[in-house]
C-alpha cells in the first residue's frame, strides 16, 4: 500500500510539474510568435543547406514509400499536378518531385517562410540533385527555379494567402496528388480546409499527410509529448496564437475526410509511446482520455483516396 500511494504520490508531483511548466512554455510561444511571427517549422535553420537538403530528399522519399504501400501496385509521380500544404521555408521537395517526373507542384501557405531563401541554396540543391541521378535534366530544373523566383510562369507555383483559400488558389478539379509534412496540424479550419481540397482535387485524387501531434515547444516535447492535452478548451484558447497546434486527434482526420468524399482512409502511427495506457492517459484533460484518441500516436501518416472506395 505504501509503495502504491507512493507512486500516486510521484505521478501527481509529474502531473502538477508539467501541468505549469507546460503553460510556461505555451506562453512563450505566443509572444514568440506576436514578435517574431510564426516559428521555424524545422529544428534547423536554411542556413544549414545541406541538412535542409537532405530532408527535402527524406520528405518526398518517405511519402512514395507510403504511397507505394498504400496503393499496392506502386505509385509514380509521372505526369502528376500536385499540391503541397504547408510547404516550409523552401520548396526543395518540389524541384525534387519535378526531377521525379511530377508534370506540376504547387504549394501555398498563410506565412511566406520562403522569402527570406537564398538563391545559393537552390543552386546547392541543384548540385546534389545532379550528384544524386546524373539523368536529372538540370537545366530545365534550373529554368523552373529562376522562372519561380522571379515570379514567372513556372511548373513550381507557390501561393501564399492569408486566408488560405484553396479553391481561389488553385480551381476545381486540378490535383492529383495532396502531400503535407507536419503542417496539418497547424491549420485552424481542418473541415473547411478538407472541403476545399475535395473541390480542387480530381476523382482518384490521392491524399497523404505526415501529422505531428505532439506539443509544439522544443524541450517539453520530448519530456512530455502529450502536454498540450493537459488543458482544457478554455484554458488552451488563453494562449492561441496562429499555428498553435489544433489538438484534432487522428480519428477527427479520418472523419472530417470521409465526410467530405474521401474513402480508404488509412492511418499509419509513426511514431507512437511505448508504455501503459494508464500512464499516457495520467494528467490529461478529461476530453483525451478515452481509446478512441489513441493519445499513444505521437505522429501519423494519414492516407486516402477520393472518390468510391476501391
């Protein structure tokens, strides 16, 4: 019995300690944000072109490995109109789906991350892009980027709007392929924002998404990924801020996709905590502790398709 209280006794010290610490760094992050603007979507600067390099690389190599498996019999980029959410502080995984035979990336955003690019670091991706398949047509590639930049007509068009209207963007019926890495959970308005996809996608249209779902701040995240839950509502909105993580659980995704015409919705955890539920479940909000939140998925691969289920 004694050692039982004091386990209780240990659980509710942790509770209480990131319970406060916990606002203390949602606070922070509100006037980060209020003086300098939305934060850094990676752990690294683009001042690191190498690095940001390979993760482009990563990123898009990831989302074929999920789409190769998600579709069975494989899946190619060829020939492909796709749309990124989200797409960071440059658009290297877009250069790279174009040397991969996508005939059109476009991207948009509410924050314009990308301004602040050299034009040194598309000429380095340009460079290890050739390293990596010497077949890459180097000089189209080139092309598109300066045409990008220089604000021209070019197979790399990215939107930045501040209401980040889709449907203006882009049209009706464009897409064949939505991708998005650690942005979604982000977005303010998932049903609106899910609507406005099914309107610009075709029939067919395939969907896959990388979602965060851990608390945002750097240290607290990797003590305490699920302290965002700790909050109720109320509490939550005192520090709301533009890009504050959304706390929609994955099977919300599912929902809000399969309302608005999405069908073969997959999700795939990522990342998830190995430990017993009623450990996860200790401190959170009452509104998480359920199973159907699943508050064990740290991050997720969602997958779809729209249109009748195959």
């Amino acid at each position: 019995m004694e050692k039982e209280a004091y386990k209780r006794h240990g659980m509710s010290f942790r509770n209480l300690f990131f319970y406060i610490a916990g606002m203390i760094f949602l606070g922070r992050a509100k006037i980060k944000s209020i003086l300098k603007g939305y934060p850094a979507p990676k752990s690294f600067g683009i001042s690191e072109g190498d690095r940001c390099i390979q993760y482009d690389f990563h990123v898009v190599d990831r989302w074929l490995d999920y789409l190769m498996k998600y579709t069975n019999n494989g899946y190619s980029l060829t020939g492909k109109t796709i749309l990124e959410l989200g797409p960071g502080s440059d658009f290297g995984t877009g250069i790279y789906m174009l040397s991969r035979g996508c005939s059109q990336y476009n991207a948009i955003d509410v924050f314009n991350l990308m301004k602040k690019t050299p034009k040194s670091f598309y000429e380095l991706l340009l460079n290890r892009l050739q390293s990596k398949n010497v077949m890459t047509d180097i000089g189209f590639l080139k092309q598109q980027v300066e045409d990008a930049l220089a604000g021209n007509a070019s197979r790399i068009n990215c939107v930045v709007r501040d209401d980040f209207d889709i449907l203006k963007a882009f049209g009706l019926s464009n897409i064949d392929l939505v991708v998005s890495q650690a942005a979604f959970q982000a977005f303010d308005d998932i049903e609106k924002t899910v609507s406005q996809l099914s309107a610009v996608c075709r029939g067919g249209a395939v969907f896959i998404a990388e979602i965060d779902l851990r608390t945002l701040s750097r240290w607290i995240r990797d003590k305490d990924p699920n302290n965002i839950y700790r909050y109720s509502a109320n509490i939550y909105k005192w520090f709301r801020f533009r890009g504050i993580a959304n706390r929609i659980r994955p099977f919300q995704y599912k929902e809000a996709l399969e309302r608005n015409g999405w069908t073969d919705v997959s999700i795939i955890p990522t990342s998830r905590i190995e430990d017993d539920m009623a450990k996860i479940y200790s401190g959170l909000h009452k509104t998480f502790v359920s199973d159907e939140k699943q508050m064990d998925y740290l991050s997720i691969m969602l997958c779809a398709r729209k249109g009748p289920a195959r």
